[in-house]
C-alpha cells in the first residue's frame, strides 16, 4: 500500500487538483460504479503529465479517463487514481499545406468541442465524430467510429506518455483496427492526437453534422455506454434482437427495445445489474446462435 499522504503532498506541491472517494456514477455515462480511490484533475498538459508521474513515482494503479462513455466501473470502486483528462483542453490548427489542415486536440477535448471547432474554422473530415460523447483521448484509444468512418481515417499522429517518456506515434505505429489500438495492449497515455483534415466551408460541415445528428435520431436515451458488444459477422444488436432479448432486465439495467446492442440504466441499476445483464446476454446468444459475443465496453476495477 502506497503513502496517499505523501501521493496528496506531491499533487499539492504541483498544482495538481485531486478529490478523494468520488464516485463512477457521475464519472461515467452509464452512471453506476463504486468511487475513486483519488480522482486527479490536471488542468493543463503540464499537469497532466505531473500527475501520471506522481502516481506512477508512488507505484500507484493509474486510471487515465476521458468522457466515462464507454466504460463500466466496479460497485466496489478503483482502488489507485484516476487521472481525468477532461481539463487537457487545448486545441488549434498546427499547420496546413495544399488543401489539408493539421488540427493538435489533447486528449481532454471532447469531441463535441472538436466538431464546434472544426465548423468555426472551416475545416472538414471530422464530421462523424460530432455525436459520439467521448474526449479526443477515449476516441484514439477505442478507435471510435460510425457511419463507416472512424478515427484511423483522419488520425496523422499521436503524442504518447509511454513509461513516463514523451513519444510520437505515427499513424502506422497506433495500429488502429475495429475499436482497437495499440494503446489498449501497450498501456501508453494519449496526450495528444494530431488529424489530418480538409479547409472547406462552414456551411458544408453543418450540414453534414445534421445528417449525422438526424442518423443519430432514433439511437436509444437515457444512461448508457452505447454499443455494448462488437459486431461479428453479423452487428451484434441484430443477434441479441434474434434471440428475443430487448427489454430483458437485470435490476436497473434493460436492453434497449429500440437498439438491443445498448444496455440501460433506468437510475436504479449497480455496476453489477448491468454486469449480469451483459453475462446473461452472451449465455443465451451462444446457447441459440453459437457466437460468441465480446464486449467493445472496458471494465474498471474488480468484479465477481
Ligand atoms: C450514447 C453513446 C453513443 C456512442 N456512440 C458511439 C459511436 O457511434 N461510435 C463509437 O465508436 N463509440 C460510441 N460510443 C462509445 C464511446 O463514446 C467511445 O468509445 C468514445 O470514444 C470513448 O471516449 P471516452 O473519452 O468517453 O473514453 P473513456 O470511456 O473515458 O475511456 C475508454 C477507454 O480509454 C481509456 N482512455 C481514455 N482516455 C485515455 C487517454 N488519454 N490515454 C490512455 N487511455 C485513455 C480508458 O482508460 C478506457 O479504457 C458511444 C457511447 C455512448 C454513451
């Protein structure tokens, strides 16, 4: 066990904003979990890295999170500190040469922000990102997409906190495959992502940000992670609706009836609701289909 006194000493002594015991469920989407040992707040780069030394320094379990949307946290909490990355904000135009424009985002910009961005300066490619709720950070890592594109299709470079030395990824380098990356496997920290974008007008972007919104229209509300399974051969919402699944309940948590590859939360459901729905959920599909489904979601911390 580490010294948390000397861990909040250091944190202190660098700017670092920190809270004790908060709790996943206003961390994340899904809005269930236990609390956070420590939750450090960096508000800038500088901090950022700060913190993942300082944690790293007292042989701390590190927890770098973004917008919480596409995790599930223990009832039971983290037992280490989580690093928010939601103050590491910054964002501008780095370069632009013939037509395409290099856009710097920190893995705290969500990509809302980056969608409002992109519209004020007249700069297109990233339209397709505007509706999911994540950061810049989540998005390198799962490799988010939708709509048939994803981040490896505008993705130039990524800056890295690899074993507390900075790096530059090339885009080859992040093997970004179906909502994977090398940084699911090798652990190394998103600092930044460096796209590769178009100058255009304005008005195009918008437009094509409705179309998407309206896509977007009919996808389930309420408290979620958004897809919870990968899709096979077949989309995985398609499979679980095959086998008379939506609306199934475990406590709290549903299947969709609109989208069945989203579990919700009706406001009452734990962690381990929403855990056993995901378990009984593969049991039945691989009992009448034979596949076998996987999770897209990362869990948090420890489950029974
Ligand atoms: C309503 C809804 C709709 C969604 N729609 C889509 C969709 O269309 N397409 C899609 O791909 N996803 C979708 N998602 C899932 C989710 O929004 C994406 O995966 C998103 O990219 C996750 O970003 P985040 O910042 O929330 O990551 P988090 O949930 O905070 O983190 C995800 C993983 O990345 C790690 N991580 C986060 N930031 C960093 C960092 N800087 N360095 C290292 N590791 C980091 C975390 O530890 C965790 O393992 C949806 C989710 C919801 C709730």
């Amino acid at each position: 066990m580490t010294d948390r006194k000397e861990l909040e000493k250091d944190f202190t002594k660098n700017g670092v904003n920190f809270a004790r015991a908060e709790s996943f469920s206003r961390l994340t989407t899904i809005g269930t979990g236990g609390g956070a040992d420590i939750i450090a707040r960096p508000q800038n780069v500088i901090e950022f890295i700060k913190a993942a030394e300082i944690s790293q320094k007292h042989g701390e379990r590190t927890l770098f999170l973004g917008g919480g949307s596409n995790v599930l946290a223990s009832d039971d909490g983290f037992r280490g500190v989580v690093v928010s990355t939601r103050g590491v904000s910054e964002i501008y135009v780095e370069r632009e040469n013939g037509g395409n424009v290099f856009v710097r985002a920190f893995a705290g910009v969500t990509l809302g922000a980056l969608s409002s961005f992109c519209v004020r300066e007249g700069i297109g490619g990233a339209e397709f990102l505007s509706g999911i709720p994540g950061t810049v950070g989540g998005a390198a890592v799962m490799n988010a997409g939708c709509f048939g594109n994803s981040v490896k299709d505008v993705l130039e470079s990524v800056f890295v906190l690899n074993d507390g030395k900075m790096e530059l990824f090339s885009a080859e380098e992040c093997s970004l495959g179906y909502r994977s990356s090398a940084f699911q496997t090798n652990k190394c920290v998103v600092v930044s992502v460096l796209f590769k974008l178009k100058r255009t007008f304005a008005e195009r972007i918008v437009k094509k940000i409705a179309i998407y919104t309206a896509l977007r229209s009919d996808q389930p509300k309420g408290k979620s992670m958004g897809s919870v399974f990968r899709n096979g051969a077949f989309p995985a919402g398609k499979v679980i609706e095959a086998c008379g699944l939506k609306g199934m309940r475990v406590g709290g948590a549903f299947v969709s009836e609109k989208h069945a590859n989203f579990i919700i939360n009706d406001g009452t459901a734990s962690s381990a609701d929403v855990r056993d729905l995901i378990r009984t959920v593969k049991t039945i599909v691989k009992e009448r289909t034979g596949v076998t489904l996987e999770e897209e979601i990362k869990y948090v911390g420890e489950f029974k």
